[in-house]
C-alpha cells in the first residue's frame, strides 16, 4: 500500500470513531499520524520492514501495529469492524460539505437518517433546521448540495468550490514531495461559478511531479482520471466539476501561476501585447524572440511590468478592459476587506438566526467591526418567524439598552421587511421610521411576471423609509434562477431616490452580481456589501461579497459600509 492510501484509511477510521463518539484523543491520533505519513519522503512500507517508522514523531505502537496489518492485508482489524457498524451510506453524509461526522451522527439519531435520499427528504419536510447548531441555511446548503450531488454539475457555486479546493491543496501540501500548493483558476479569481477546480503544485524535485500526480488522484473525492501528461492531471470529481492539477519546478510557478489562474481572454491579451514587445509567453515561460533568453521573474507582478502594465489582480482578469487601464495606469485601488466598517443585514434568534444579538455584536467586535444592523424577518415570513411590530420595537428597545452598555460599537436596529406580492411593505410606515436600517426584500412571488416584480421593488425603493434593497434579484446560485425583473430599471430609481443596492454576500446568492454592481457603480447608486448571516460562522462570508465588488471594479467610496459610523449614520438618515 502506498502511503496516501494508508494515511486515507486513518482519516477514515477518525471519522468513524468521530461518529461514534469516542473521545477525542482517539480521533486525533489517527488524524496525526494520517498527516504525518501523508508528509513521509519514504514508503512506509520501507520504514515498517527496517523498523525505523518507532522513530517518526506522531506514530505510536498503536498505529505501527495497524500499519503492519495494513501492509499484510490491505486493511487493519478496527478499521473493518468500523465499516461493519456503521452503515456506509454515512460517510457520504459525512463528505457532504459543513455536515461531518458529529453533525452525521446528530442526524442520524435525531432523525434516523442513514442516507443522502433521507437526509434530502429530512431536509424539504424541514426537520433539520430544528437541531442544535443547524437552522434554516444549514437545510437549504443541505437540499442544495444533494441537488448538485445529483446533476453532477459542471459548474460549482464558488462557496462550494472553494471548499473542494481548499481540501485538495491540504492535502498536496502535506505531501513530501510538494514545496507549495496554490489554488488558481477560476477560484482564485472569484468567478461565481466555476468550471473546474485548479490547483498550481510545486515539487521539491524535478523528478517527484509524477508521484505527486499518483498521489493526488486516490484522493476520494476524485472519481476518474480524464487525461493525465506529465506534470498534469484531469480529474471528475464526486461533484461532476472537473479538477485540474498542474506540477512544476520552482523557476516555473510565477509564470504557470498567472496562466493557469487565467481568463482565457486576458491570457490572449497579455500574449499579443507580450509578443508586440518581443515576447513569447506561454504557460511555463516568456522568452525572448530575439534572442531566445528565458525571463527570470520572481512575482507575478515582474511579468505585468515586464510588459510595460500595471499589476491586474486576479478579480480582475477577465478581458473587461483591465488592459488598457493598465497599460495607461489607472486601475483603481479596489475596495478590500480590511476597509469593511460594518454589517447592515444579518439575523438572529428573535426571527430564525442561531444567535442572540449579543452574541452577533461581539463577533463583530473581533472581526474589526465598529457598528452591525440587526434586521430581523418581518411577519410576513412565518417560516422564518417573523417579528410583529410588537415584538420588533420591543427588540428595539432591547438593542438602545445594549448601545448605552457598549463603547466603541453600535448596533443599529432593523429590518428585513418583506416586499409583499401587491407591492406594499410587511411593517406599517410607523414601524419601519423608528428603524436606523431598513432593507426591503422579496421572499415571495417568485413566478410573478417582470413587470409586476419590478413594480414591487420601483415600490419599496419610493418609500421613504427603505434603505437598502436586500438580494435584489432573488437568485441562489446552482439552485433557483433569478426572478423576471427589470434591473436597469432598479438601478435607474436607485439612482433617482438615492437608495443603496446590496450585494448579498453568501456564497449562495453573490446578488447582485458583478454586471450589475458596475452598472450601479456607473449610475451613481452606491451599496452595501452584506452577508446576510444566520448564524457567526456566515458572517465570515463577507470577503465573497468583497470579490463580487472587486470584479465590479468598486472602490471605497462605492461601499457604504465601508464609511465610519458618523458618516453612515448622515447618509442613513440624510
């Protein structure tokens, strides 16, 4: 056995008794020493028959023991009976992305679910949302997933590639042979949806590439060798996107690294003007065409000024005119995460969030936050739980008694108000004036004709007391299509009553999307980057909305959650 395998079979035996529940110094000696024989620049099985593998740090008697049974018969004893007690439809819930093994057994106890067509089903009649640590996105990621699991794909929303991907570059990194692994492509540009997952590897040795390539491709989650040279691999994935691996030298990453993370057209851009400056550039060199002497670069930004540009940020490169303005220097400097002042739409537990509003602020507190709204459902949207008006001004009141406990933090009060189906607010007009933050949305009446859906939101957006237009185009990625609606249009009254359009940041939505938010951007309307989070871990989400106004070319001054308290409280209520 190779070690990749052998070190797959610790990982699965610390699921499994992850699963079980044993304790979690149990676990963790498995997952050691599955990393630590994962990073061996030895076979295994040639340190076990010197007896030299007593000496690896984070291997005990225990596993060496389990490594000889391994080695004499493709398995160890606990790892079978492991596999005999639990069901193995389970580990396919456990590789469900944000499940695991603890949220695996949860589902499995609470709910008898065994497989993936039970768990879905769990999900639709809404009995997941109700256990501890899940909630209402957990079940919609659930139903989406699966869904995604069953068409096999060819496109992943970016939250779900990004995971892929971050899982198979773990993995390479661990590996002896690899120096580095970089994810590129259309992840690394922040593309929406992407085509294939691309990873960049660096081997430590000329000679180690195909080895790393064998290792690579027993990974699980990979199902099929498309085509394979050297130094690159194309591989299905269980979720039917593609995934690509390319292995190089060290004198190559830089080049490889800007050509492998692309667009295509960007690339053709940079080959023409590469070749008018007597240049030849291709994946893994720029070379002279006079005199046929390789460019020695040491950042992508060597080639870019080698060819008289400024450097062009990933979210950048897609043949939209970053060329010119980089030849001419005058890329913008783009708004970036750090420049993030606060949220203005998130939820929690008085509607259907995980969390207090305590609990909201402090983590906002630590991601560097200075202010955060709190906009709960209105009544309209009973399966979220929606707040009457009594119960919102009493969350009101509840949130003034926490701003005079807090220094140097403010939590605006708020609302998600439903856009109803005849075009009026969920929340009367004396409500929603005694909000800081008000963002319409529409939650129902998808089907409704364009015309009807956008009067619904030209509505909200000429009340007085509406702020923000929340998701404005009601898409979740991979999964339901935008509804019929008129967006220049929104953006055409945006402009004209002087409101602000959102990007919604989960992964699942990234609405608006780029070509709008440039739109936007042109016309003068300003927006709010926002995560939308349900729980703490979502309001980590903000960096996706962050690319989705990167791609779009927005600066600072476009973001109005990027301008101090004092500023954004005159623009709220200016």
């Amino acid at each position: 056995m190779r070690n990749a395998e052998i070190a797959w079979s610790f990982y699965q035996i610390a699921d499994l008794l992850d699963f079980k529940g044993e304790e979690f110094f149990k676990t963790r000696a498995y997952r050691r020493a599955a990393r630590t024989i994962i990073g061996l620049q030895r076979p295994v099985a040639e340190l076990y028959a010197s007896g030299e593998l007593k000496n690896v740090s984070g291997i005990g008697k225990n596993i060496i023991a389990k490594i000889g049974e391994m080695l004499v018969s493709g398995e160890c004893q606990l790892h079978r009976k492991l596999k005999q007690e639990i069901p193995a439809s389970l580990l396919d819930l456990m590789a469900l992305p944000g499940i695991g093994p603890k949220r695996a057994k949860l589902l499995y106890e609470r709910l008898g679910v065994t497989t993936l067509a039970e768990l879905e089903q769990a999900a639709r009649v809404k009995k997941v949302r109700d256990l501890p640590g899940m909630g209402t996105k957990t079940e919609q990621g659930i139903i989406q997933d699966i869904g995604r699991l069953k068409k096999k794909t060819h496109r992943l929303p970016l939250g779900v590639a990004r995971e892929l991907a971050a899982e198979l570059s773990e993995y390479l990194g661990q590996l002896a042979a690899v120096q580095k692994a970089t994810v590129t492509g259309d992840i690394r540009r922040w593309a929406e949806l992407a085509h294939s997952v691309d990873i960049l590897a660096v081997a430590r040795n000329r000679e180690d590439a195909e080895d790393i390539i064998e290792a690579f491709i027993i990974h699980p989650v990979l199902v099929e060798v498309l085509w394979r040279e050297h130094g690159r691999v194309r591989a299905a994935s269980r979720w039917g996107v593609p995934v690509e691996l390319v292995v190089v030298n060290e004198d190559q990453y830089w080049l490889a690294l800007l050509w492998t993370t692309g667009s295509k057209y960007h690339l053709r851009r940079l080959q023409l003007l590469a070749w008018q400056r007597g240049w030849r550039l291709d994946l893994f060199r720029l070379i002279s065409r006079h005199s046929g002497q390789a460019a020695i670069v040491d950042s992508e930004e060597a080639i870019y000024r080698l060819l008289g540009l400024q450097y062009v940020v990933p979210e950048l490169r897609e043949n939209n005119g970053e060329i010119s303005a980089a030849s001419g220097g005058t890329l913008p400097r783009l708004v970036e995460l750090p420049d993030i002042r606060g949220d203005l739409h998130v939820h929690t537990n008085w509607s259907d969030g995980m969390s207090s509003i305590e609990e909201m602020a402090l983590r906002a507190r630590e991601m560097g936050y200075t202010y955060i709204a709190v906009t709960d459902h209105s009544p309209n949207l009973k399966i979220a739980r929606g707040l009457s008006p009594e119960k919102l001004l009493e969350q009101f009141e509840k949130i003034r008694v926490l701003n005079r406990q807090l220094e140097d933090f403010y939590i605006f009060t708020g609302v998600e108000v439903d856009i109803l189906a005849e075009g009026k607010l969920d929340h009367m007009d004396d409500v929603l004036a005694q909000a800081d933050v008000v963002v319409a949305s529409i939650h129902s009446g998808f089907k409704q004709d364009r015309d009807t859906i956008t009067k619904r939101i030209i509505a909200a957006i000429k009340n007085e007391h509406v702020d923000i237009i929340g998701h404005p185009t009601g898409r979740l990625l991979g999964h339901r299509e935008p509804y019929d609606v008129d967006v220049e249009e929104i953006i055409e009254f945006a402009a004209r009553y002087n409101k602000v359009l959102e990007i919604n940041a989960s992964p699942d939505r990234l609405d608006l999307n780029d070509f709008y938010v440039q739109l936007a951007r042109e016309s003068g309307v300003r927006v709010a980057i926002n995560t939308d989070a349900h729980d703490l871990r979502r309001m980590d989400e903000m960096v996706y909305g962050v690319s989705v106004a990167r791609r779009a070319w927005l600066e600072q001054q476009h973001v109005v959650n990027t301008l101090p308290l004092s500023d954004l409280l005159n623009v709220l209520h200016g």
